[in-house]
C-alpha cells in the first residue's frame, strides 16, 4: 500500500499544527473523575462548612424559618445598629434606610436581598478565617510568600468561567459552588494586604518589643497586629468589594439573590426589570461598602472604589500608597476644623431681636402647619389617591379624609410635617441655652438601646434558627428603636448641630411649603366627579409660607460666618447646577409623570361600546356567546398591546405638578446666582443665597416624591409613575447640592465667653446694619472674616 505524502500539510501552513494534540484537557477529566470516584470524603468536608452556614442562614427546611422570614424591620434596624457601631449613626441611618428601600422595588426583592446579604456574608467570613492567618503567614515566612504569591496571581488573572466547570462537577449547581468560586477571586487582596501590613511594620519598633522580652507571640499580638490593622481592613474592603462584583456570576450556577434577577432580565430582555435589579444591587453594594470602610474615610465613592480595587488588585502598595495621598488631604482640613473649634471664642453669638422675632414666627408657623395634618384636607375624593386606585374618585362622596391619611394629604401631608418638625426644631435651637448634661444623658440612653437592640436582634435570629415564635419581641423592639431614634435626634438638637439655626429653618420651611404647595396644585383625574380642599389644606399652605417667611427675616440677620476662608470669586460650577437643575425639571415636567395600564383606561368609548353590543347580542344564545367572548378576548388583548395613555407633568387631564416645580425651579436657579457670588462676593451674601437655593431644591425633590410614593402607598399595581418625576426629583437633587455645598462651610460666629451683657447688647445692635461695623468685628468672631 503506498502512502499519499502530497496530501500532508507543510510545515509552513497553519493545518500542520492540526496532526498534534496534547492532552491536557483529557487528563483534566481523568483527574476530576477520579478524585469524584475516590475522594468523596474529601469533597465532603470541604462542602461541609460551606453547606452549614448556608443551613443557618438560608436552610430550605420547612419546619424552621431562615433569615428571609425574619420581620423586614429587624433587617433594617441591624443593619442601622451595625452601621452605627462601626462606622457613625449618619452611617447606620443611611444602610437602614437603603435596606429597607430594597424591599420596595417590587414583590421578589426583599427575598433575593437577604439573601445576597447572607451570600455575601458567607463568602467574606470564609475569606477572613482563610486570608488573614495565611497573610500572618506570608508575612513572617518569606518561604510562604514565594509559593503563595503566583498562587494569588493565577487565582486572579484566570477567568472564573475557566475554573467554574470543576466546581460545579464536584459540589454541584447552587450556592456552594458559587460561593467557591467567589472565593477564588476575592481571597487575594485580603491575603496580600495582610502580608503587607505586617511586613511594613518598623523593624526598629519589633526589635524594640523583643529587647524587653516580648515573645514571637506577643510580638505579632502586640505590635505588628495593631499597627498593621488599617491595612488588614483594608483588605477586607477589597475582598468584600470584589466578591459583590462576583454575584452576577455566580447567579449562573444557580445561586439566588439579585445576581438571579439580573440573570433573569437579561435572559428576557425585560428593562425595567434590569434597572430595578441593577438599582438594589447598587444599594447593596453601598451600604456594605461604607460600613467596611476605615473610619478616616478617603472621600472616594462607590464606584471610584470598587474601580480602585480592580486597579490595584495585584499591586497592594499602590493601593495603600493611593489611600494615603486622600488621607493626606482629609487630615488637613480635619487640622483646620480642630483649630477653627479650639478658638478662645466659645459661646455662640446672642441672637437680635430681629433674628428673634423671625425665628419665633417660623416656629410657631411651622406648630401650626403640623396641626394642619390632623385636619381634613380633601373632601368627596381622594386627590392624590384617586390618580392610583379607582376607589377614591367615586366612593368617598360626602366623606373627608385628614392629611395623614391615603386618601387625604398622603405623603405630601407626611413630608410636609417631617420638614415642619425640622424647622420648627432649627428655629427653636437658637432661642434656648442648654448645658451638657442633657446630651450626656442621652448619650447613655442611646448606647443603653443600641446594646439591648443588638442583643434583641441576636435573639429574634438565635429564635428564627430555631423555628422557635418571637413573641412579642418585635413589636417591643421597634418600639425601643423608635425610642433610640427619637434620641438621636434630640441629641443633635442639643449639641446644636450646624444647621440648627436660620439657614435650617430656611431650608426646612421652603421645603414643607414646597409639599404643601405641591398638593393644593395637583388636579384631580379626569375619573373623579367632586372634589373640594379641606380646611387642613389651607391652614397648612399658609402656615407653611408664613414659617417660610419668618426663617428668611431671621436669615436676613443670623451672625454666620464661614468656618475656614472661602474663596470670593465667582463660583460658575454652582451656576451650572442650578441652570441643569432647571433644564432637568423642565425635561421632566414636559415628560410623562404617569402610566395607566389598568384596563378601563385602555379600552376606548368606542371600543366600550362595541363590546357591550356583542355581549347583548350573544345573551342567550351559547354559540353566539362563545363566538363574541373570543373576540371580545381579542379586542382586549389589541388594547393591551398598545401604549398605555399618559400624562404629562403639564398636560391640561394630568396633575399638573410641573407648574410649581417649573416655577420654584427658576427662583432657584436665580438664588443661585447670589450664592455664587455673582452680583457681588460678599460672604453674607452667598451664605443667605445658597440657603434660600438649597431650599427650593428640597422643594422640588419633596413634591415628585410626594407623588411617587403616594403610587408606592395606595396606587394600584397598572398605575405607575412616570420617568418625567425622576427627572424632576433629579433636577431637585441637583439644586440642592449647589446651595448645600456652600451653607455647610457657614457656622454661627463666636462671642468671647466672658462678655459682660451690656456687651451682649452692644453686639445685638451690631448685627443690624449699621455705619460701625468696627464694634462688630471687635466683639464677634466667626469662622473666617467677619
């Protein structure tokens, strides 16, 4: 037989390479199968604890509950105590609020939330029992770095999907798995961190301990532990950071929680369903972030960070080095602070009588406006309601509800008494003389509830694990919580937070007559045939205007000052925010605020009319009937099929919300232009016009979420807001944050402690305009020039 050498590729050609083949993906699978056949007790204890934590957490036995059936309230309220512990209680508050905010995005999120927390939780504490002896180890043998160290390197420069296929063949599809293989990518910062942090310890500090006699052990405890803390804390930012960016992934080999929402819009095309799973994973995302992080926070946000852990994944010197130029900048303004609260000037400055007299007009305004809430404020409908349920609009007839109330004020009535509690509380602060026994005692009482909600929040879980009732033990625990709360916020009142003055009364103030205003322009729907506002809705706008009104004749004189000097010129950023604010609130206000797909609003008069005929023509006849109720059936499925009808925020049958907002938007805008120092660089004059904008952009956030969430209270499930409010909401977000910035570097000025009071006096009268301005800068002393 001859052979055919002609039919052989060259050596030149690419098909050469065709005639070899290394094995190695055959001996890949000779290795899995065996270790399957012969290493199933090996296999089985590394599932062990993985498997354990997951039985406590999220077990599928139905005769005890997991952390899902756990009240949504507990959740949230151990996430504020936690925040609160590790970080501050602006902290704990902001992770208690976004938790719960999850749960509001639809009808699987609170599940699928808890349960990428326990996920998370699971993967992070594996990591931390791994990564941080093993970086101990690599740390104090350079032998254990050398062969840990491309070990790290692989584990991060390989893609999971390469090494995802073993450990589902070997701990099958689910969250054990996918645990696994989070683990494998957010392991190795946490262990290079840890290495080295106890590598750049001082080694004159070392051999100082052990020439007194410390052991290795006390060495490591002692010393190198503690100094290398905000390195190994460090790591576990990284290790937490990465392993929620591995969530999506391992949603693909079955594990639950947001990553299985995504997974699942994804594979639909369903957008809303991606912005809102997109959205709760953010806010997962940030709360855990900002409780890991270090106390001296470096300044950099969510997205920045986790950029930033990508980055330097490999290169933990870079990291650190990154951190430190921030923390750099952050001491130094923390240094200017300390100086500016250590000055000999310690009593804050007496308040005028003009000062006075506007801030007792806006608290007694801003009393009267809370009052109004308990009045009625709409009669015969719902006016809020009635664009959401079909209830309201014909069933209330000769009935009125109070502002509080879904049917009544709803959430305008709700913040409209959040921000009057707040001015009235600003206004107050200035007017009273406090010591520091009061916060003291309140101080105790916080950490007294925080340790009897912590306990009682193990408790609720320690029961849950168990399948064991709760008992009364929830209710007794929100109640204690909302006593805690209530003592936060008086303590901060005490100590006289910045804004307890003027400049927060202004802002609270507009912003509840924003709310008020907001409800007493809304239009009613089209649906509703009577409606009247009630007395409430009255008192409460004029109140609300009256206390806005007094807070602006107390700013016209309030002593402020900045805290550190400012820079005079013209600040044209802040000019940007407030005219894209306005662009933004008019895009939304031209936009669509709302979306009916209920199915009476889809079907036309005409179409209304042909479905009626054919349902008289089939009465009684069963063919006829079957015949009709088919093309009945079609005829609703071609209405669904189409757009849904909408409303604009200025259309004549919608709620009209864009007017007010159009109008508050432009004033804002124009204060902006004081605040930036536009027609003048005079400090007073930008602190009064940044307060007067931030004001009006709270104004126009509290009125699209006012209508926002009276849909999420009492709206039907096809009746659904539109993305003209967001962007409106956006606008006021924006607004905000121009005047904010500035009002935050203004604090009341300083009067020597020992003035007498007929100096008092003198500086009273020197605070009102006067041709001797010499008395008040030797007398008051502000932050900066006075």
């Amino acid at each position: 037989m001859s052979i055919n050498f002609a039919a052989q590729p060259q050596f030149t050609e690419n098909s050469w390479l065709d005639g070899f083949q290394l094995h190695f993906g055959e001996w890949t699978k000779q290795i899995v199968d065996w270790t399957d056949q012969n290493l199933e007790w090996l296999i089985a204890i590394v599932r062990w604890p993985f498997q354990t934590l997951f039985d406590l957490l999220l077990n599928e036995d139905p005769s005890r509950t997991s952390i899902i059936d756990i009240p949504w309230y507990w959740v949230a309220i151990s996430f504020f105590i936690i925040g609160s512990v590790a970080r501050n209680t602006k902290i704990g508050l902001m992770a208690g609020v976004m938790v719960a905010t999850c749960g509001l995005l639809g009808p699987d999120y609170w599940s699928e939330t808890t349960s990428t927390f326990a996920m998370v939780f699971i993967s992070v504490l594996l990591c931390t029992i791994i990564g941080i002896p093993l970086g101990i180890l690599c740390g104090r043998s350079d032998a254990i770095w050398n062969v840990t160290r491309p070990t790290l390197d692989a584990m991060q420069v390989v893609h999971s999907f390469v090494y995802m296929l073993p450990f589902i063949f070997f701990w099958k599809v689910g969250e054990v798995s996918a645990t696994m293989v989070t683990m494998v990518f957010a392991l190795p910062p946490l262990v290079r961190l840890t290495n080295l942090g106890i590598r750049q310890v001082p080694e004159d500090v070392i051999e100082a301990s052990r020439s007194f006699g410390a052991t290795e052990k006390r060495v490591l405890t002692d010393v190198q532990l503690p100094l290398a803390r905000p390195a190994i804390m460090t790591g576990l930012n990284q290790t937490l950071l990465l392993a929620i960016s591995m969530l999506a992934i391992a949603a693909l080999m079955g594990a639950g929680g947001l990553g299985k929402l995504l997974l699942r819009a994804i594979s639909s095309q369903n957008l809303a369903l991606a912005a809102s799973g997109g959205l709760a994973f953010f806010l997962v995302a940030v709360v855990l972030d900002r409780i890991s992080q270090r106390e001296g926070n470096d300044g950099l946000n969510l997205l920045g960070r986790i950029r930033e852990a990508w980055q330097y994944r490999k290169d933990p010197e870079g990291l650190l080095a990154a951190q430190g130029e921030r923390n750099v900048t952050n001491d130094a303004a923390a240094i200017v602070d300390a100086a500016a609260a250590a000055q000999e000037a310690e009593a804050p400055a007496p308040v005028s009588s003009r000062e006075r007299l506007g801030l007792l007009i806006a608290g007694a305004a801003s009393v009267v406006a809370m009052i109004s809430v308990l009045l009625p404020w709409g009669k015969d409908s719902g006016l809020i309601s009635s664009w959401g349920r079909r209830s309201d609009e014909t069933e209330l007839i000769g009935q009125s509800a109070t502002g509080i109330e879904a049917s009544g004020g709803s959430m305008f009535a709700v913040f409209m008494l959040l921000l009057s509690a707040i001015a009235f509380a600003a206004a107050l602060r200035p007017l009273v003389r406090l010591g520091d026994t009061p916060s003291r005692m309140l101080n105790r009482f916080q950490g007294v509830a925080f340790a009897v909600l912590g306990a009682g929040a193990f408790l609720v879980w320690l029961l849950n694990l168990f399948g064991a009732g709760s008992g009364p033990l929830p209710t007794l625990g929100l109640l204690l919580f909302a006593a805690a709360f209530i003592a936060i916020g008086l303590d901060t009142w005490v100590r006289a937070t910045p804004r307890a003055g003027a400049d927060g009364a202004v802002i609270a103030a507009i912003g509840a007559f924003g709310a008020a205003l907001g409800y007493f322009t809304l239009r009613s729907s089209e649906f509703v045939e009577s409606y009247s506002h009630g007395i409430g809705a009255m008192v409460a706008i004029a109140a609300t205007a009256l206390a806005a009104g007094g807070a602006i004749l107390a700013l016209t004189s309030a002593p402020y000052g900045p805290r550190r000097p400012i820079r005079l010129n013209v600040s044209w950023s802040m000019i940007a925010g407030g005219f894209l604010a306005v662009a933004l609130i008019f895009v939304g206000s031209y936009s669509a605020w709302m979306f009916d797909e209920r199915l009476d609003s889809l079907i036309t008069p005409d179409m209304q009319a042909e479905i009626e005929r054919l349902e008289a023509e089939a009465e009684g006849d069963m063919g006829k009937q079957i015949q009709n109720g088919q093309t009945i059936t079609n005829m609703i499925n071609l209405a669904q099929s189409q757009d849904a009808p909408m409303r604009t925020g200025l259309d004549s049958d919608g709620p009209g919300l864009g007017y007010p907002m159009i109008a508050l938007g432009v004033l804002g805008a124009i204060s902006s232009l004081f605040g930036a120092g536009l027609f003048g660089a005079g400090e007073q004059a930008r602190w009064k016009g940044a307060t007067i904008t931030a004001g009006l952009g709270l104004a126009n956030i509290v009125i699209p979420a006012s209508w926002i969430f009276s849909f999420t209270r009492s709206g039907e499930p096809k009746a659904i807001t539109g993305a003209g409010s967001f962007f409106a909401l956006v606008g006021g977000v924006i607004l905000f944050a121009a005047g904010r910035g500035v009002v935050n570097e203004f604090r009341r000025r300083k009067v020597y402690a020992d003035m007498t009071s007929a100096g008092v006096q003198m500086v009273e009268e020197s605070l009102d305009p006067s041709p001797e301005p010499q008395l008040s800068e030797a007398l008051v002393r502000g932050g900066g020039a006075v």
